[in-house]
DNA sequence: GGTTCTTTCTTAGGGCACTTTATAAAGCGT
DNA sequence: ACGCTTTATAAAGTGCCCTAAGAAAGAACC
C-alpha cells in the first residue's frame, strides 16, 4: 500500500484531460494536447488509462489536415453513473445520470416530514438501491450519491448543521450515515452550487471562466465557479444571493429575498387583492406562485406585473453580483423558473447589458438551465461525478466520505 | 533548452514553502512537513535549495519537545528586493521592499502629466536606477518591478487601454516597454488588486481563507484574495465595489462611488455651505477631503457626520461584498484612509457584525492596512515578489514579462 | 503505383519530484 | 551511561511527464 502521492497538486492530469473531452465532445489526442499544455506522448498513456478504466472511447476519424486523420475520442455515457437526491419537506426527487449527464432514471418519494434521521437515511438508501435495480444498474459502476439539502450545512464535514425545513434536524452528519447504509461515496452540498455544477457537467459552459447559477426554490441562492472551480469563501457560505440589499419597493433598503422570492410575489398579490381571480389557495405557497406564472404567461396583466417586478428586484441582484464576480455567464435554475423562466431570462439580460460595468469589453450569457426543476437533483449526481472523476479542488479539501 | 514542464500543476511546493515560512515565521523544518503535507525527508531537500538561493537562513534553534531541538529557519529579509511603483498623473511613488515586506526606500517624484509613454517610461527606468543604486541594492537582487496604474487595464498583455488621468494614453503596452528598458520583469495591476497583495505579503493574513483589501483614492476599488490567490472573475475586472448599487440618500438607487467617495464628500460639504469654514480650496479635490477628514479627528460635528456618512455607505458595500464573497477578513488602503481611517474601519466593523449572514458561524477582521498611504505601491512591489517566488496562478495565466 | 510529405499516435529512455526506508545527530529521562 | 524521542539527512524506488525516435495512415506529386 503505497501512500497516497500528497503533494501540493496532486495527479489531476486524468481528470482534466477527461474533463475536456466530456466537455469538447468528440476531440483528438492531438487536440488534447494542444489545450493542456501536455506533450503528445503523454495525452495518449493518458488516454490508454482513461479507456481501460472504460471512461471514453475512441468513435471515429476525424478530417484529415494534410496527413493522417485523428481518432476522436468521447466519454462512454454509460459506463458510469451517479445518483442525485433532493431532500424536501415536502417530496424527495432521485435522479441518477450518465457520464455525460443524461438523465436516465428519475424517482420521487415522500418528503422527510418529521422523520428521524436515523430512519431517514434507512428510506434514501433503500430507495436508492431500488432505482439502480430498477434501471439495470451495477453498483460497482455508480461513482457515488450526492445529496442536496436545504438550510445551514458544514460541506466540509457532511453535516446538516440544522434545517427548519426538515423536521428538527440538528447537527446531522448526513453523508457519513448515508455513506454506511448505502456502501457509495456521498457528497452533501447546497442547491445552488450543485445547479451550478450540473450546468457546468451537462450544459456547454466550458468556455466560460466565471459563472453564477441563480437557484431561485423558496428561497434565492447562487453557485459561482471560477474556471469550473466551485467558489466556496470562508465557510462555504458564499453567494446568498437572497441576503443581499437592495433598494425595495419604497425606496429603504430590503434583502433580495424579501421582494423577489416565490413568497413575496404571493404576498403581494394577495396585498393586491387578486387572491381569488388567480386561484390561490394559501396552502402550499408554491403552488399559488405557479398558478401566478400561468396567468402571466396567459397573458394576464396583473400576474405579468407581479412576475416582471419579482425579475426587476433579481436583476438588480444578479447585476450587484455579475460586477462583483466579473460573470460572464449566467443561468437560471430551479422550481421557480419552470413556468415564467423565460421573462426572468430577458429581465437579467436587459438589465447586464444595460448596466453591467464592463459591458464594453465583454457581455454576459443569460439563458435557462437544463432541467430546471430538477436542477438541484442532477447538480447534486453531476458534483459526486466531478469529485470522484475530475477533482478540482482548491482551498477546502473535497468533501467526501467512501 | 528543454521545454519548460508544463504540467497541469508545475512544481510550486518550492513557492509554497517559502511562501509558509514568511508567513508563519520561524518554523522547523518537521512543522512545515506537516502542514504543507510533504514528507521530512523532501522538506530537507526543499529547504536546502531555498537555502542555495540564499532567500531562507537558519536562525537558531527552537524548544526541544522531549528530543532533538528543532532548528528554526526563516526569510532571509535583505536577499531579495522589489520595487512597487505608483502611477499617478499628479505624483508618481516609487518604494523599494524587502523579502520580508519592509520598505527600505521611498521616493516621490513629479506625476505623468502629459508626457508621451516612450519618454515617461525612460523617466521611470531612470529614476528605478537611480532609487536602487542610491541604497545601494544590486540589480541581481531584485525580482521585479510591480507598476500599479489607474484606469482599465489589460492585466493578460500588462497593457494601460486608456487612462484618464495619464494624459491620453491609449493602449500602451507598459509592462514589456518598462520590462525592455529596466531590464527587470515587470507587472502591471490595478490598485485595489496590488494593496490585497501587500496586505497579504507583509501582514498577518495567512490564516485568512477570503480577504479583500478595499482601495479608496479617487475612487473605490477592491482586491479579493482566495487562500491568497487574487480573484480576477472573467476578465480581471472583478470586485468594482464603486460600481455596486447602493440605496442613496433620497431612497433611489446610486453607485456606490456616487456617495462615498472622497469626491462625493467634498461636494456634499459644498452642498452645505461649508466651504469656508472647513478651509476648502477648490484646487485639489483630495486635499479638501484631508481637510474635512482633518476637521472631523479634530472633533468638528460637521466634518464628522460627512465622514461618518461616507463611512457608512461603504460599510453597506463592504457587507455586499462580505456576504457575497463569504469574507473572514477585510483591509482597508489607500491615502482616503490616511487620516480618518479608525473611523471607517469602526463602521465597518460595526455594520459587519449586526448584519452579516453568516455572523453567528464566524466573524470577519477589519482593519486598516500597514502603510495606508503608499498601500498600492508597495503591494506592487509584493505582486511582483509573490509572483516571482511563490507563484499562485490559477485561471489566468502569469501577466508577467521579462 | 510508387515515393515523399504531413500529420497522428506509440514506444523507449531519462529527469525530476516525490516517496519509503534506514541512519545519524542531538537532546531528554532514568 | 543507556535507551527513547525528536529532528535531519542519505539512499533507493516509484510515478509522472518529458525528449527523441519511429510506426502508421492518409495526402500530394511524379
């Protein structure tokens, strides 16, 4: 058993030259070694390593250039996979992806409610095993789970600190307990930074150097990764996008959250007086937000009013942050986008390219995540995929636990 | 000539431990193994190459804890030097330091004003010489020349796109014409970024994971270090803080810049009609602004209730900035801070501590930078020492040129 | 239909930065 | 004085990546 090779860089060449050749598609060794930097020579035992671990395969010739036509190379979608759950209060979403992040199997259960976590961790990791069952999976070619959770979480430890959404949970160290029951690596983290994550792992952002995912669920939250790395801050608090102030509807300061979240936009209509016009019915306050969205989109112009304010007030949030980080890419992820997604889109858009500060050297790509309801979901399967495959850490260590 | 080992992570651990054993002082060489994660025997070696080089020494021995004692090793402050230049149309400030951070010689000579770049960087060549030989410092010794100019630059080519304040220049491409003239490497950085870099090399910030150093001259600027690496977004022009949007004094919003400003406090002291009283002269905007600073230490309510006002705007931006970025430490730099400094750093602090989302998991450090004044020039002077010899890229590459 | 050129990919050997293992050096405890 | 612990070095081995040289496969020209 030889020690693990420290140093203060690991091995990392295998997982970037994977990486890129998830991310360019089809590519030749020649090519990979042009971007990395890599000597020819190098790139194809690198090669070699990746395709007898089954990870890509060569697919074809490429056009010749005056010589011998390349072999292109691509990762082999389904010689792994990784599963992604979305703890809710309310319902649990399984998602399990390929490598090249498909989504090829999708579940929802129940919501944790007031379960134990102890009894909690028993249910997700029987679930699991019946999903991967159910697909035809091996276990032997799942990377790992990864876990999205809601509230205060230690990432570097795997533990949820406490969640008023789910039951009274107080310091639970999820991804060691999961981690035992379900003999996988896990991986816990937040639903921004996963959404963030699975737009980098399944959506063609690979020439963007710094970019945001908003995560608008409840509440409003956002992932930045600099050069695919996810930004983590002091404490992995990074980017509450919800916490920052804004100028609100009277002119005094008001947290993000507060005047653009799915619950202020409800609020406000019921301030407004259209509670029963737009069929809200004060239960489940998400579902009166969707019913909002759908009269907007309708053409209703009360509900598009309501929805055009709520994207004003984000845009002004993203804006504060795309001049803070210097974006250039954003997107837009999470159950509240699924119905008006797209007036969110052209409100942040107009507002960047009205007002960003460095409009004039380079614009912001705005669009719609992949999945955006499940986005979270297959973040969190994507972010257990990059870990275990193409580690990129920097600063805090990588938070896993085989 | 064999090609340079690119590698996917070139071999920094020699960096890396020099950079340890500046910031942690004297350390053993078996306490450095540990925390960097290396092994004693290749410390030994590590440490006896950066012993050849002459920028470490043994200093003695250290407390023996039941065997050997341990022998302490440190930087060797007057092997190396560097000089930090700051750019400036009215006055340019050139400042000599050592390995350790220390200035040893300062000079101020008459600003660019109007004169061309080919003839202003003869000057500039002339008077590095000339400041060097007069401490009697070799060229041998020195790693560089760190410039730090205003205006939007092009950090990748080390290029001014256009300055305002320099005459007119207009795409100058400094860093290889100074580069050519000084026969030194040169780098060229914007303020806020190099003060982040002096903070970082001369302080005590090592045990920070996410610090930004706030620049305030004319105007406001920021430099974030991640795990002391500069945060640069897409196109280096992260961390505008000026540029954010803040809740003005009617209620609509205003750029931070707008309200804060050493400007903005001026002629808000116009606005009042204290022009007289204060003793403003209308000529130099920032010496009117030391006059009302002036005026406030001295106890004026006047005066006081300006600054206080101005240091609460930015205390708004800086908690943007800290939640966003997940701060654990904040600098302030810059002459705005030379004389009224324990004032902003007081609102600063104050507003960091009651609002902060993430309060309750860990506090942030605000303080004011050594060196408040030339902040800038000498962080210039470590940019191009960090750079040099213990090189942190990631992202961007190395804007250096020699 | 060869020969030659260009481009792609592989093999072989070597350097370097680590590692493990073993040993010397220098103090503490009995 | 002797062993024990801690610190530092030496020697041999391993793995990653490089250079150098060659094989493979088509394009271009005769």
């Amino acid at each position: 058993m030889t020690k693990q090779r420290v140093s203060l860089s690991s091995g990392t060449s295998k997982g970037v030259v994977f990486d890129l050749i998830r991310a360019q598609g089809p590519i030749s060794r020649v090519a990979l070694a042009e971007t990395t930097g890599l000597t020819q020579a190098t790139m194809s035992t690198v090669v070699r390593q990746l395709m007898t671990d089954g990870l890509v395969v060569e697919t074809g010739r490429g056009e010749s250039t005056g010589g011998k036509p390349p072999v292109m190379l691509d990762v082999n979608p389904s010689s792994r996979f990784a599963v992604g759950v979305q703890l809710g209060r309310e319902s649990i979403t399984f998602v399990v992806i390929n490598l090249s992040g498909a989504i090829v199997g999708r579940t929802r259960t129940p919501g944790t409610g007031t379960a134990e976590p102890s009894e909690m961790v028993v249910r997700l990791a029987g679930e699991i095993d019946r999903t991967l069952d159910g697909l035809g999976i091996e276990k032997s070619s799942v990377v790992g789970v990864g876990v999205v959770a809601p509230g205060p979480l230690d990432i570097a430890r795997g533990a949820i600190l406490h969640s008023p959404h789910l039951g009274a949970w107080r310091d639970v160290p999820l991804r060691e307990m999961l981690s035992d029951a379900v003999r996988l690596p896990v991986i816990l983290d937040n639903d921004a930074t996963a959404a963030a994550i699975g737009d980098f792992w399944s959506g063609k952002l690979d020439d963007a150097v710094a970019h945001a995912t908003v995560y608008m669920g409840t509440g409003i939250g956002a992932g930045v990764l600099i050069d695919g790395i996810v930004f983590r801050g002091a404490s992995s608090n990074a980017c509450e996008l919800g916490q920052i102030v804004v100028t609100g509807r009277d002119g005094s300061p008001a947290f993000l959250e507060e005047i653009a979240d799915p619950g202020s936009v409800v609020r406000r209509a019921r301030e407004l007086g259209e509670e029963r016009r737009l069929g809200l019915h004060g239960e489940d306050e998400f579902e009166d937000f969707r019913a909002i969205a759908m009269a907007a989109v309708r053409g209703d112009e009360q509900a598009t009013a309501l929805i055009e304010e709520s994207a004003e007030h984000l845009a002004s949030g993203v804006l504060t942050m795309a001049n803070l980080f210097d974006l250039d890419s954003v997107s837009l992820a999470g159950p509240a986008f699924a119905v008006a997604g797209p007036t969110y889109v052209r409100a942040v858009s107009r507002r960047l390219d009205a007002d960003l500060f460095v409009r004039n050297q380079h614009s912001v790509r705005v669009r719609l995540s992949t999945d955006v309801t499940d986005a979270a979901a297959v973040g969190g399967a994507a972010l257990v995929m990059q870990t275990e495959l193409a580690p990129r850490t920097m600063g805090l260590k990588a938070a896993v636990s085989a």
